[in-house]
C-alpha cells in the first residue's frame, strides 16, 4: 500500500489519544489539530485521485 491512503486513514481516525499527553503539550484544542491535519492531506491529493 502507498504512503498516501495510509495518511489519510490515519488523519481521518485521529484521536486524543494519539498526541502527546505532557502538560502544555497541547496548547490548540483537538478539533482544530484534526481539522489542519485534514486540511493538509487533502490539499495534497490530485485534482484526478478526488474525481477518482
């Protein structure tokens, strides 16, 4: 398997409990974490792998 489908799979099933857990560690909230990382793989997807 690509390392393409292997990111998206892991940026769409994300969790808490998959960043670090140190005090400060987080200083944004979990929903925007999730949301750029979202963001950042699919703005790399071709414009025909999301037609496909």
């Amino acid at each position: 398997m690509a390392s393409g489908p292997k990111l998206l799979w892991a940026g769409l099933n994300i969790g808490s409990d998959d960043l670090p857990t140190r005090l400060n560690s987080l200083r944004y909230p979990f929903e925007l974490l999730r949301v750029l990382s979202l963001t950042w793989l699919f703005s790399g997807l071709r414009s025909k792998a999301i037609e496909a």
